[in-house]
C-alpha cells in the first residue's frame, strides 16, 4: 500500500511507545478502533472522549482501516477491554 498521509495521526517515540496516536493528544488510534469494535458511532466516541473532533476521530478510523492488522495487534498487546466496556455503559445508561 503507498504510504499515505492521515491528518491529525502522528507518531511520537516519547508518547506511547510510538503507537499512532491523534496529534495534540495522548490518544492511540487503538482507542478510537475499540470503541468503534464495541458499536460506538463517531458520535458515541465524541461524547467518551470530548477533547477529539470530528475530523480527528475520522482520520483515526481511516488510519485503522489501511492499517487494520497492525492496530488490532497493537489492541492484543494492550487490551483494556474493561475500560471500553465501561464508557459503553455509561453511553447506555445516559441513553436510557
């Protein structure tokens, strides 16, 4: 795949290990390919994680989805599974 430029994705050594994260922020790309993997409309991942923008969590999932195998072995290697489920309940109790 030609590398491609993704807006708001930077790598930095110094955060994170180097993992994608969304620029200006200690966000990984992992994160926002959790909560999409749970269900979680862009919408559902604004309201989790208020600092991002739209666009940012867009580049994200774009970022994810050319890069999908890689992220999802990064996800194994930091699975926090109870984090995720946790802000998706609260999603569906303010729901209720």
């Amino acid at each position: 795949m030609k590398d491609r430029q993704y807006p708001h994705i930077t790598r930095n050594p110094s955060i994170l290990g180097g993992v994608p994260i969304i620029d200006n922020s200690r966000t990984p790309v992992r994160s926002i390919a959790g909560y999409y993997q749970l269900g979680m409309s862009v919408d559902d991942i604004l309201h989790s994680l208020p600092h991002l923008t739209p666009a940012q969590v867009h580049s994200a999932l774009a970022y994810y989805f050319d890069h999908k195998a890689a992220i999802d072995r990064d996800m194994a290697r930091n699975n926090d599974d109870a984090h995720l489920q946790k802000q998706l309940q609260k999603l569906r109790l303010k729901a209720a």
